[in-house]
C-alpha cells in the first residue's frame, strides 16, 4: 500500500497529540513499572512481556522472541510501504537499575508508535516498534540487525533520557573484553623462581598502555579494572583477570585501535611467560552517524512542543551506543530528551532517582509525541519520503561496520 494522506500537516499533529493524551495513563504507567522493576540485558522477561501486551491491547500484530533473542520483539501496524522503526529500549544497569533512563526511553518508542497507529494506512507507512534488548551490555540490535529484523525499515528512530536536550550528537564506536592471564603459584621467598606471574603480565601490559596513550588517535579511549590480581603477598599470582574497553571516533579507527591493544596485551604474556586470554564480550558498537535531514524535521517537532532543543554538531561525541550500528545500515536519529535531574548525570546511582518525576513523564510523552511529528514528516513530505524509499530498494545486506570487508 503505497497510499499517502492530503490532510494538512497541522490536523495530523493534533490528531497525534490527541492519541498521546489517550494512552497518556498507560505509557506512563509503563514507565514507572519499568523503573521499578529494572532487568539486565537479554534478561528483561517482565519488560518485554509489559510493552508487548500493551502495544497487543491496541491492535498491534506482535512477534516475540524476534532473531533468537527471548527478550526481543516487533509490533506493526499499517502496510504501508514506507516502514519507520522505532526502537524500544529497556535494560538497566547492574546495581544501579534505570540509571540510564530506559525505562524514559522505552516508553517514549511505545508513546510514538501508538500515536501513529491509527494514522498508519492512511500515511502509507508502517509503523514498526523494534524491542532491542541488551543496549547497556552486549548489544542487542547488532544481533537484531544480523537476523533482519531491519531489513524493511526504510527509517529508525528513538530517543534516550538525558540532562537536557540534544539533537545531533554522534557517538564513539567501541569494543569490550575480558582480559586474563594464566600463571604458575609458587612461594614468593622459597622459590620465586618457578613461579609464573599473572600480575606482572597484567601490568607490564597496562603500562605498554599507557605508553601507547601519546600515539592514539584523538578521540581513542581505553578503560579498564583489574578484577582480580591475586589472592596473597606471599604467593606468585597464578591467575589475573581485567575488563577493558576500547572506544574510538570510527569503527575503522575502533579497529586500528584494537590491533595495538591487543598486542599490549600479548606483550604482558610474551615478557613474562604467562598464557594470556582475551575474549570479546558483547557486539562491538559502531560511531552514531545521524540522518541530518531527520535531525532536523525532530529538531523543529521538539521545538514546537516547547522544548529547549539544541542542534549539536555530529563531531561532538557522547559514549557508546548499538544504535550506531543500526545507524550504518538505516538513516537514523537518537535525539537526547531531557529532563531535571539535579547535578547528577547518566549511569550514575542518583540519576535513577529522577526516572519517574513529573520532568521525566514529560520527556516520556514529548519524545513519543516529537517523534511521531517526525515520522509526519517522513511520510508526508516527497524530499523527505523519495530519497528513503529509493536508499531501501538499493541497499545491500547489513555488513557489521566494525568487522574488515573481506577483501
């Protein structure tokens, strides 16, 4: 169905807005239930379960468990030819629960996509509601991207909690590993000597790092913690384990940057003997490369319902998402939506605090409603609807940016 509305622009948004106030209950709702309840990543059973059933109740046809992951899901609605995804987040952090504003996010998607259900056949388009578990830790929609779950999406779109709001920005691309050396015990005094050390390996390689720090590329992080170095001073550590990360500007700059700390990490074995293991943990996250054209059509929606948007420029980088990953295969946005969160910032204990205030429903509703307006655009303006209908028809199979194309 390729059919488009003429209905001026102006009576869609209200009839959006009017939507919005209709399942205003429920999605906050959802919201609080989300922050109360916080799941970790490709564990969120009960999160999923709330979305899916709700989005169910409103004549959504649902699909669970989506590209082998029990925890992912799509919801349509409409025939549209042209699909926009809207991406659903709603893992938490360990310990620290909605620190991130998941639960913000989350309902925010389910806010947009019930606001254009009803619209959706007479846009022309389908709406697609994309549950994406795993986003803190391992990535799910690099997982839901190998198995297709985008491959008709000519669109996607989310928003993510934040301070304050912010339309633009990019994103580092990054790598996670589990580092661990493999020694040999001996007394410390008796006999050092037949003894294999993990720690020394451990550390030769951190400082091989920090040696490196002067020659990396501007923008190149690593971070790691050393999770166990040895259990007593007078035994030679026979076992050492870290996690690390890597991020860098680009997925080609993630990978120049992986082939060096890699061999930092070699170099603690090769000096001291010991075996070393790196395993990778997760996906690796591309940089977030956002649809300026789309950027701009969510910049002028947020404006309108009287947020304080910023347009940021794309060099200004933020930290890690999968989102970027989609980013590489579909035009994408990933606006911040703010709310008033004292002087804490994401990922920290305090943020979770201020997931369910009056502030925090508002983003909720504004960044579903923003959101929904931008996706009017999309279906509604021919600059907007042609260039993303022809970029579907001809594009290739999704190629993970952060893996070399073979030669």
């Amino acid at each position: 169905m390729t059919t488009t509305t003429t209905a001026p622009l102006d009576r869609l948004r209200a009839r959006t807005r009017d939507l919005v106030t209709r399942w205003q209950d429920d999605v906050l709702a959802l919201s609080h239930q989300l922050h109360a309840d916080p799941e970790l990543a490709y564990e969120e059973h009960r999160a999923a379960r709330r979305i899916t059933d709700l989005v169910e109740s409103a004549g959504f046809d649902v699909t669970r468990g989506v590209c082998d992951l029990p925890t992912a899901f799509t919801a349509t609605a409409g025939s549209g030819d042209l699909v926009v995804g809207i991406c659903a987040e709603y893992d938490a952090l360990p310990g620290i629960g909605h620190a991130c504003g998941h639960n913000v996010n989350g309902s925010a998607a389910v806010t947009a996509a019930l606001a254009l259900a009803p619209l959706a056949d007479e846009l022309g388009i389908t709406v697609k509601l994309l549950g994406t578990p795993a986003e803190e830790s391992g990535g799910g929609k690099v997982d839901m991207l190998r198995g297709g779950a985008f491959d008709d999406v000519a669109a996607a779109m989310m928003v993510h909690a934040a301070p304050a709001d912010s339309v633009g920005m990019s994103s580092l691309a990054i790598s996670s590993w589990k580092v661990g050396y493999t020694g040999r015990a001996a007394h410390a005094a008796a006999m050092p000597e037949r003894g294999v050390n993990a720690a020394d390996a451990m550390m030769i390689a951190q400082v091989a790092i920090a040696a490196y720090r002067q020659q990396m590329r501007p923008g190149a992080v690593v971070s790691g913690v050393v999770t166990s170095g040895g259990d007593a001073a007078n035994v030679i550590p026979a076992r050492t384990a870290a996690d690390y990360d890597c991020r860098a500007v680009t997925s080609e700059e993630l990978r120049e940057l992986q082939a060096r700390i890699r061999a930092c990490f070699e170099a603690g074995a090769l000096a001291t003997g010991a075996e070393l293991a790196l395993e990778a943990v997760g996906n690796d996250y591309a940089d977030l490369r956002q649809d300026l054209a789309m950027s701009r059509s969510y910049l002028a929606a947020a404006r309108a319902l009287g947020r304080d948007a910023k347009a940021e420029d794309p060099s200004i980088r933020g930290g890690s998402t999968d989102m970027g990953n989609v980013s590489h295969h579909v035009p994408t946005i990933h606006p911040m939506i703010g709310y008033d969160c004292g002087d804490t910032i994401m990922h920290n204990p305090e943020f979770t605090r201020y997931g369910t205030t009056p502030q925090a429903d508002r983003a909720v509703l504004d960044g579903g409603l923003a959101m929904a307006w931008t996706t009017l655009d999309l279906a509604t303006d021919p600059t907007h609807r042609t260039p993303l209908l022809t970029r579907l028809k001809t594009r290739t199979p999704y190629q993970d940016p952060t893996t070399p194309t073979p030669s």
